[in-house]
C-alpha cells in the first residue's frame, strides 16, 4: 500500500458509499482516463470481467471464433468459453514472447479463405512487456477484426511513447493483488468508443432497463467495483510510476548481476518500447547451464525462495486440448520453448536488497556448482 489508501476508504465510509458505485468509483474512472489518455473507462471487478465484457459488446456468441494469445494466463481465454465461443491460439515470437504476427497473418488468411473470420483477437501484453502493436493492428485492419489489447499486466508500460491498452478497439486491465497496483479485486474496460461504455455499465450492473420496476431484457452481469476498492485504486494509481521505476530498478540489478552467467537470457525489451516490468523473467540453456528450469525453481524452494515457471501455453492447457492453434513458423514453437525454459523471479515492489541478494546467490550458486559438475 501507498500509505494514502486509507483517507479515500475513510471517506467511503464517512458518506456512507459502500456499494458498487459511488464518488471513488468516478474519480477513479476519470482518473484511468487522465493517466492513459483514454475517451471513456468503466471500472469493474477484475481484469476478466472487462474481458468478458468486451466479447459481449462486439456481439461475439456461440459458433464464433476468437483468436487469442497462446503464451497468457487461462483468464484471458475464459470469457470467450463464457459466450459459447471457440479460441483459436496464437504463438509467441522471440522478441517480445507475445502473439506472433506472423503466426496471425497465417491464421487470419487461413479463416479468410474459410470465410470463417473472427469475431475477435484477443492480444496479450506478458509481464509487461507490449506486443508488436504496428504490425498486429496492421492485420487486424486489414481483414476487419476489432482488436481487444489484454493489458491486465503492462499498466505503465509504453509503445512508441502511448501507453498500452490503448491500441484495440478495448483495452482491459487487471488491478488484482498482484499486479503493480492493486484494488485487491479490480479491473477496468477502457475504449475511444462513447455508446460501447455506455452499454458496459449497463450490461455490468445487470441490464436493468430504464424502468420504474425492476426489469430486465438482455442478460446482464454483476461487474461494477466497489466504492471503497475504488478508493484504493486511487491512492495506488499516484504511485504507479514509482511502483514502474521500482520494478524496473530490480529488473536492471538481475540482469547486471546474472546476464553474464551460461545458458541465460532475459525477456527482451521491444525497441521503442519501455516495459513496466512487472515481473523479470529470464530462460535457462541447460546445455550451457549444466540446470533446466524446473530443476532451478525446485533449488529456489528448497531456499526458501517463490519462483514459477512461466505461463503454461493455452494450447497446452487440458481445458482446451483439439483447439486450433497457429505456430510461430513451420517446427518453431516459440510459446512452448518459453514455457520449457522460462522462468519468473521474485520481482515485487517492495523487494528488498537483502532478499534480491538472497534469489542472485542462489542462481549464481547453483549454475556455478553444476558447470563445476559439468567439468568434473
């Protein structure tokens, strides 16, 4: 927490605001709009809702197809499962890991010729970092595809000097209590489109109809956040550049430390682009480094220390086994190396130096012990 938090709760409660709306709730709003420099935002109950709220507005439903990131969390293809619809998974490139343009112009001629096209892509920023956006707004222009931009992880993170999540047709983002900041549960669904977000907060507050009684004529969804985690949300967002900075400073002390070593290579960083690093990530060579990943992340624990692997790819995933998906090239599948050889490091704001020191130590350590090994 920032330490500010408590003086917009505290208001809540002196105004007795404690439902899903309220004065936080619209400051907070505007305030996301101010920061992105966004026409309309509508603030939710997670970064899923958001998602979920977009499928509705671009009228996806069941037998349409919706195209989505491979390497990202299940949360960004659960809402297209929601509406009845089919995800067709997209692989990662090498220098951002995110969607592949180039799997994505195979897949968008391919539903062309079918004259199957999408009724969406979903494109994913991972740990930060922003996809190739030239290129993959190129495309969906191209064949007519509205664009959702997955920003629930690079709030703070830029391309080409504009923020993330402003690209698509919506941007989502996600305020849960791990990303760089936080609402405890929150998101936000944001859009250049006026009547879209007009119908969100209709839809999110369960369609109710502009009725004296009670009454309802399209499903609707329970999505509104609350007036107090709204509040949090405003404290947290006055600190998110410090919070992108810190990140970024822990970012640059592994890599200092740790690029030097056999068989590692960190996420890259897009030209012209600044991620907000919200979680450092690297891959290990275990032919160079004598340790594969998973044999790393069980050293980590046996020390007391919580490293992951990287996502595991949705195409992977037994929920969507026999789903369509699109490699990166011909026998590259770029998404599936990275989950084999990823790795997540500790990378919270509030990591201190010691227990930076503690995750360095023991990579170095490790890696140091097995080429030693490996000599022997």
């Amino acid at each position: 927490m920032s330490g500010n938090e408590q003086k917009y709760i505290q208001d809540a409660f002196d105004t007795n605001w404690v439902a899903p709306l309220g004065p936080n709730v619209d400051e907070f709003e505007k305030e996301i709009i101010n920061y992105l420099g966004a026409s309309e935002a509508i603030a939710v109950s997670s970064g899923t809702a958001a998602i979920h709220l977009a499928l509705s507005l671009l009228g996806v439903s069941k037998g349409d197809k919706v195209f989505c990131s491979s390497l990202t969390f299940v949360a960004s293809a659960n809402p297209i499962i929601y509406q009845g619809a089919e995800p067709v998974f997209i692989d990662s490139e090498p220098e951002t890991w995110n969607m592949s343009p180039q799997a994505l112009e195979r897949a968008l001629r391919e539903a062309y010729l079918e004259r199957n096209l999408p009724k969406a892509v979903i494109v994913v920023n991972l740990y930060g970092q922003v996809a190739k956006m030239d290129e993959i707004v190129s495309l969906c222009t191209e064949y007519g595809v509205p664009m959702i931009e997955d920003a629930a992880e690079s709030l703070g993170s830029t391309y080409k000097g504009r923020p993330s999540g402003t690209f698509g047709e919506f941007g989502i983002f996600s305020f849960n209590g791990n990303k760089i900041i936080t609402t405890s549960g929150g998101g936000a669904l944001i859009s250049e489109n006026a009547e879209a977000i007009k119908r969100a907060r209709f839809l999110a507050t369960q369609a109710r109809d502009p009725a004296q009684h009670y009454q309802h004529s399209v499903t609707g969804y329970n999505y509104r956040l609350s007036n107090i985690l709204a509040g949090i949300g405003r404290a947290q967002l006055q600190v998110l550049e410090e919070r992108v900075e810190a990140r970024r400073k822990i970012f640059k002390r592994y890599y200092q430390e740790l690029v030097h070593l056999p068989g590692v290579t960190f996420m890259p960083e897009l030209e012209n682009t600044r991620s907000n690093r919200w979680l450092t990530t690297l891959t290990i060579n275990k032919g160079q480094s004598g340790v594969s990943a998973k044999e790393l992340i069980e050293m980590f624990n046996k020390n007391n220390i919580e490293a992951r692997h990287v996502w595991k790819p949705l195409h992977l995933q037994p929920i969507f086994l026999n789903t369509r998906y699109y490699s990166h090239s011909k026998g590259e599948h770029v998404a599936e190396q990275l989950f084999e050889t990823g790795i997540c490091l500790p990378s919270g704001s509030n990591l201190l130096e010691d227990e930076q020191n503690k995750v360095i130590s023991c990579l170095k350590h490790t890696i140091q012990s097995m080429s030693k090994q490996g000599v022997e």
